[in-house]
C-alpha cells in the first residue's frame, strides 16, 4: 500500500548549485549576494518597504516586539488558534496577551471582536493570515488608526496571497501593516527548511531594524561604508541567517510562480472532489477580498470524535493527515494566567479542523485516493 505523507519539501534543482555558488563567494554569513538578492525579490515583486531575512518567522516576530518597544504590561491583541511564537515573541517582553476568537467561517481572528478587547494598555494587533487566507485588514488598520495601536501582521503561512480593500486596491499580505514577519520553514510553500523575514513598512523602523537583527550594533552601516566602524548602539540578537540559507531560498523564490500553479490545482481538485459530499465536514472558505495561496488544504468536522476517528482511518489507509493548533488561551503555560472569556470558536477549530496532505509533489491520483479513504469512512 503506498503512503501519502502529509508534506514533503520540494527541491527545485538549483538549491545546492547556488549555495556552492555561495560558499565560492568566500562569504557565506549573513548579508550576502544571496541574502541581498532575496530582499530585492520580496521588496520588487510584493511592494515591501524594507525586507531582513531572519533565521525564522519567530526571529522576525521578536524583532517587531523589539521594534514596537513592548513593556512589562503592555497588551497585545492576538488570536488564540495560531502557533505559540504569535504569542512568546511579546511575552519575552513582558506583555500581556489578550485573546481573540476565531471567525465562524475561518480560523482567522474575528475582527468584529477586536475592539472590545482594547483598553488603555493595548498597544498592538497581530492578525494572523491563517493557511494564508487574508483577516479583513480594513478593519483591523481602521481599528488601529482610531486607538493608535500598531499593527503587525503574521504572515507566516501567507507568501503569494492579497488583500483587495475598500479602495479596490490589491496589497500583498505583509504590505498592511507596520510590520509584518514570514516563515519559510519546510512546510511552507517556498522553504529553506528553517528561515524567515522581517517585513518593515514604517519608514521609522528601518534603520533600527538592521541594529537589531546585527546583535545591536550598525555593523550593517558599516559594511555598506556609511561608517568607518560599528560598535553597540542598542539591544538586538544575532537575527540573520547564513547566506547559504538563502541561497536556498532564493532557488525557491526563482520558482514559485510554477509552485504556486501545481499547489492551486491541487487545492481546487479537493475543493472539486469534496464539494458534492461533504455533508461529514465543512470546507474552506475564501471570503470575497481575499485571495487563495494553497498553503494548506482543511476540512472542519462536526465534534472532536468524528475527526479522532478520521485521522486514525486515514492513517490506517496510508494517509498521514493532522490536526493543527491548540486553544492557546488553554495551553499549559498561558492557561493559568487567561483571565478572558471562553472562545468557542477557538475550541471548535482545536477539536475540529483536520488538515490535508498537500506538498507540490502530490499527485491527482494521490488527491484521489486522499478523497476515496476520506469518504469510504
């Protein structure tokens, strides 16, 4: 019986001939050619500001807590259902972190609810783009805007997907708010293995921005010639990935207008195959100003038991599928400190939500076996 895994990191055939090309350049710490030609990709193509690769999406999101100078109490806005670095990167500062519920529809924050979580020690909102489907970021921006509050979006999953506001413009995912952070880790569409970046789209981080990510020194000014030295200008850590990582990346990025096509036929095949019999389960929904990137592929049972037996049928049949996260508000470490209300969505996605294989390597067939051992169930 043949296995389908639930990923499996695709390899376009140039990682290894420019990481060569990257150790032959006799430099391969961080800011390299390869480095630099990643931020000259991710700042062309999407309209980002100021882009730093970092060593992951969890460096990036430290980095904007760093940046927003997050104190002892602050409160900052998250959603529940995300990964725990949404959350640790703040509380490494001493914030305090206020829950919102999920969407009824989809995981993504309810923006709705946002509002009513803000008191005179908020001081920033953290959207997370879940399976890289855009929050409504009109009303988070017109949210922040009324409080002063700072808006940083996790845009880990989120690489290649838009945002079309009320003015009719289409923004790329990470362009919104004032900061951004994306993870390129081996499950996502295009990968390093580990890896990630700060997006930085207020001019009045940049130049901060690069003390940080340089173990708080302008050693970055100095490499560029803007100083004759550099020495220790504020608090950072050492932030920014080998060049050979990048390297990597950078034979991804060449390829993923032709990732992006495979992975959004696969996902339209499921959306297809499942539509007509999901009476079991919900599917995804994209609402109207959102864009769909294929990062992942999830269906939505009805209770706790009915997904706990699925997954044991798939994996009995060769199917590797998996649940996703857990309550945070819940969670062994920040449980005991909630003091919020229930989140029943939350919950509901934690009990529920199942996700699908979905790599570029999957095949239609796969898709189809996938579907049959879904539905033979």
């Amino acid at each position: 019986m043949s296995h389908i895994p639930f990923n499996k990191p695709y390899l376009t055939g140039k990682e290894v001939d420019y990481i060569y090309e990257a150790v032959k350049s006799g430099k391969i710490s961080g800011d390299g050619m390869f480095t630099k030609k990643c931020h000259e990709f991710f700042e062309k193509k999407y309209g980002f500001k100021k882009c730093l690769l970092t060593s992951s999406c969890t460096d990036a999101l430290e980095m904007a807590a760093i940046l927003l100078n997050i104190q002892e109490g602050d409160e900052v806005i998250i959603p529940s259902y995300t990964f725990v670095s949404t959350a640790t990167a703040f509380v490494l500062r001493g914030a305090k972190i206020v829950f919102c519920d999920s969407r009824k529809d989809h995981p993504g924050m309810d923006e709705d609810k946002i509002e009513a979580l803000i008191t005179d020690r908020t001081k920033v909102i953290v959207p997370v783009h879940y399976a890289g489907v855009s929050c409504d970021m009109d009303k988070i921006m017109d949210i922040a805007t009324k409080y002063n509050l700072f808006v940083v979006e996790d845009a880990a999953q989120a690489v290649e997907s838009y945002y079309t506001g009320k003015d009719g413009v289409k923004k790329a995912l990470g362009s919104i708010g004032h900061l951004a952070a994306f993870s390129f880790h081996e499950t996502k569409n295009i990968m390093s293995g580990e890896g990630g970046m700060l997006v930085i789209n207020d001019t009045r981080f940049m130049e901060r921005a690069e003390v940080i990510r340089e173990k708080g020194t302008n050693r970055s000014k100095f490499f560029r010639g803007e100083v004759d030295k550099y020495g220790w200008c504020d608090i950072g850590s050492s932030f920014l990935p080998s060049d050979m990582i990048a390297a990597f990346l950078y034979a991804q990025m060449e390829n993923i207008d032709s990732i992006q096509k495979k992975r959004i036929a696969l996902w339209n095949k499921y959306m297809e195959l499942l539509t007509p019999v999901h009476d079991k389960f919900s599917l995804p929904v994209i609402p109207a100003y959102a864009t769909n990137n294929a990062h992942m592929f999830y269906i939505v049972f009805h209770n706790l038991e009915d997904r706990t037996k699925m997954i044991t049928h798939l994996k009995e049949n060769g199917v590797n599928a998996v649940y996703h996260y857990l309550s945070l508000h819940k969670s062994p470490f920040y449980g005991p400190k909630y003091q919020g209300g229930e989140l029943p969505e939350t919950d509901r996605y934690t009990d529920c939500l199942l996700r699908l294989p979905m790599f570029y390597e999957l095949t239609d067939e796969d898709v189809n076996k996938v579907v049959d051992t879904l539905m033979s169930l």
